[in-house]
C-alpha cells in the first residue's frame, strides 16, 4: 500500500491542506466544515481516517474499481478480439454499425471510441473539426425536386490495382443514395443504370444536378453572334436528349462544391464500401454491383437517410407497363448507305428485317437507339429495326458485296404492293397535250375572249 501512487484532484488537495492545518492546530473544526462545505461530523470521521491511513484515505474508495453497471471484461475483450481479427482498420463508427447489424451488439459510438483508443488501438480517421470555407446551402424542401450525380474513380476492389468508376445519385432533400452502379469507366451506360435504380425505387425526379462533363452538355457552351442570327442551337447530348424525353431537367456546374452532397458522399463510401466488399470477398464487378444495391445501399439509407414524407415527394411513379429498356435508351441521328448499312462507333451494321436485309433509300437519315441491354435499333417510320454487326475484312470485297447487295434489293421489291409501274402507253408518259392556237375557239374559251 505504501508503494502505490496516489494521484489527487484539485478538490481531494485541498481537502488534504485543510486536514494538515486541522491537524496542526492552525484552523478548528468548525472553520474546516466550513472550508470544505462538509460538516462538522464529517470532518471528524475524515480527520481520524488520516491520522490511521495518511493521505490514501482522502480519494474515494471506489475509484479504479469496475463499477456493477458497466460492461464485463470478457464482454470488451470479445470486442477488441473480434476487431482485430475481423475489422482491423475499419473506421469505429462503422465498425460499431457491423456489430449491430451483424453481431447483435449494440453499444454506443463514444463506448467502441473509448474501449479502443484505450488499448492502444488508433483510429484510421481521426475527428478534426475544421473551418467552414463557405456556409453550407440549403436542402430542398421536397424529396425529388433535386438529384445530384456524379461518379467517383476509385480502387474499388481489394487485391486489384485498376481504377473504376463508382457512378451515383443522391436526393438533396433527404440524403438518400438513390442508385449506384460500378463500371470500368464513367459512362452514359453507367448514369443511364442510376437512372433506372432512381426511377424503379422511388419514380421520376424533376431535376438532375451534374458536373459539365461531355455526358451531360456539349463541348460548344456558347454561339457566335453570326451562329444566333442564323437560328443555329447547340444542340443537346445524347443523355440529355433521353432526359428531355422522360420529363426531366439538368442543371449543369463547374464548381464541385455547388453539389457538395455527392462529393462528400464518394469519402465516406470510399472507406465504407471498400472494406466491405473486401471483407465479402467480392473481386468482379457483376457481385459488386448486385452487392451494392441489395445490401449495401438498402442498410446505408436506413441508417443515415431521412424519410420520405408523402407531402412533400416529388417523385413521379412510371406506368405499369413502362420499358425501361426503350424509354431510357439513347439515340443519335446517322445516314444509310446501302440502303441497309450504318457505320455506327467505328463498327459496320446492317439492318434487319424479320429474316432478311431491310430496305431504306441510301443516305436517308435514321435514329440509331443504343438500349440498355447494349443492342443496336434503328427506328424508321416509328417501326424499331435490329441491326447485326458486320465483320470487314477487306473494305473492297466489302464494297462490290454493298453494290450487289443493293441491287438484289432493287430486283426483288414487288411493286405491285406499291403501286403499278405505268405502261408504255399511259398518258402520263405521253407528256403535256400542246397548248391551242390563238385562231382556235378553244384559246378563246380558255382565256376568256
């Protein structure tokens, strides 16, 4: 006992002075009770105990001893085992959801904080509070009224050095992630999979809010004044042409900061996502994407998201019988060469119909659709053509076949579906009747005369 430290705090010192002058005769009794706000009996019982113990009586008999409604040991130490083996530089406050959703632990953030940091196991993220450079803007007011997009390049998966693109959507009233969706590069594809994930959850949004990549606005932003005096427009990208077509808005910006909710969103799930798919063992982008959106995101949202209130939702739910494949496929004009050929991406394709080459008059300009499940259509008087994809090897053969091709075609169109072919002897081969002569009655007739 002599052998053991004794620390004091400021109040137990000055309880220690005061008993020393006690002691020594310097102050009475009543003038220590009324140093110490104790009373008289009280400083009796503490006198005697000095007098016996010395100052290891003055701390609190309890002090350094567990107390009966704090956690057992082997409780905290299957904590610290099970983050060491399991969740070794996971961030505590997430490591503390994984228990409760997993483990059927729950404790508080403060307690994992503190159990931790206490046997000399750090945080990777540290808390530093730092300064606001701007005051934050405004959430909107309705659920749908505003989706910020945007993706995030990223090593995604553990064990592999190649960067992917995580592309997402989050509702700036209420923070949910509405879709996201993994793929090798940012890409139209890639938005065009948020899209679907928004609409088929939680239905049509007014407006998205985007960065000034070529995705969503053209590289041309302003027009000369000659190019307005021509009526000339910069015309739409691909994915804003298919947002027009769904009744949706965009609204583009070149400061990150102005969609700050998806910026911050990519740090958090650039810690949380990561480690998850690397403790599940996911290497392939099929897994992770349907890991992301069945369980990842659904748990996400419910423990930071707010509700949706029905009174202020603007999402708009699809029809029943609503094809996502068509409705948010992309399309861009291209000329027919051979009367059913199309360079489109570098690749040469021709058009079908049924079991044969269709037949469209050459340089006639169609709407090529890119759908969803990545097949080529054309669309020709409001009929949807498929396309197959055709293997040049040499571009000459390739040109003699094109012109053989198109005369078949030419020979084989029954015309009797589109009309007769005039004979030799029609009137309408025979050209204009010669106008009359002046002298003749019928000049008079004509003319009024």
């Amino acid at each position: 006992m002599n052998n053991e430290r004794i620390i004091l705090n400021m109040k137990e010192q000055k309880i220690y002075k005061i008993l020393t002058m006690l002691i020594n005769g310097k102050i009475t009794t009543s003038e220590a009770a009324c140093l110490t706000g104790l009373s008289e009996r009280q400083i009796y019982r503490k006198k005697k105990a000095f007098k016996i113990s010395g100052i290891s009586s003055i701390p609190h008999k309890n002090r350094n001893r567990p107390t009966g409604r704090g956690y057992s040991s082997s409780f905290k130490h299957s904590i610290i085992d099970l983050y060491v083996s399991e969740y070794s530089g996971w961030n505590f406050y997430h490591f503390n959801d994984m228990l409760a959703d997993f483990h059927d632990i729950k404790v508080s953030d403060s307690f994992i904080y503190h159990l931790l940091t206490s046997n000399g196991i750090s945080s990777p993220h540290p808390y530093r509070q730092k300064k606001k450079s701007h005051p934050p803007r405004d959430r909107k007011e309705f659920a749908g009224e505003l989706i910020q997009v945007d993706a995030s390049k990223h090593k995604w998966l553990f064990g592999d050095d190649n960067y992917y693109s995580l592309h997402g959507s989050i509702d700036d009233a209420t923070g949910i992630v509405t879709g996201c969706y993994l793929d090798k590069e940012e890409t139209i594809f890639g938005y065009q999979m948020i899209l679907k994930q928004t609409i088929q959850n939680y239905g049509f949004p007014e407006c998205l809010y985007s960065d000034y990549r070529t995705v969503f606005q053209s590289t041309k932003k302003e027009l000369s004044i000659e190019e307005e005096l021509q009526g000339k427009h910069i015309e739409n990208t691909r994915f804003t042409t298919m947002l027009k077509h769904n009744g949706i808005d965009i609204i583009s910006t070149t400061n990150p900061m102005a969609k700050g909710r998806i910026e911050r969103l990519w740090r958090t799930f650039q810690d949380r996502l990561y480690h998850e798919l690397k403790k599940h063992n996911i290497s392939s982008l099929e897994k992770a994407n349907d890991f992301i959106s069945n369980d990842f995101l659904p748990r996400y949202n419910n423990r930071f998201a707010l509700p949706i209130d029905d009174n202020k939702n603007l999402f708009v739910c699809p029809i029943d019988n609503f094809d996502y494949n068509i409705e948010l496929a992309t399309y861009k004009e291209y000329c027919i060469h051979g009367h059913c050929y199309l360079r489109f991406n570098n690749k040469t394709f021709v058009i079908l119909d049924h079991d044969s080459n269709a037949y469209i008059d050459t340089k006639q300009k169609v709407k090529v659709y890119t759908f969803l499940d990545g097949s080529i259509h054309v669309l020709f008087n409001n009929i949807f053509y498929p396309t197959k994809e055709v293997k040049i090897t040499d571009k000459q053969n390739f040109i003699s076949e094109l012109t053989n091709a198109s005369k078949k075609i030419k020979t084989s169109i029954d015309y009797s579906k589109q009309g007769k072919e005039n004979s030799k002897s029609s009137p309408w081969r025979k050209g204009l009747p010669s106008m009359p002569s002046k002298e003749c009655c019928t000049y008079s007739y004509f003319h009024g005369c």
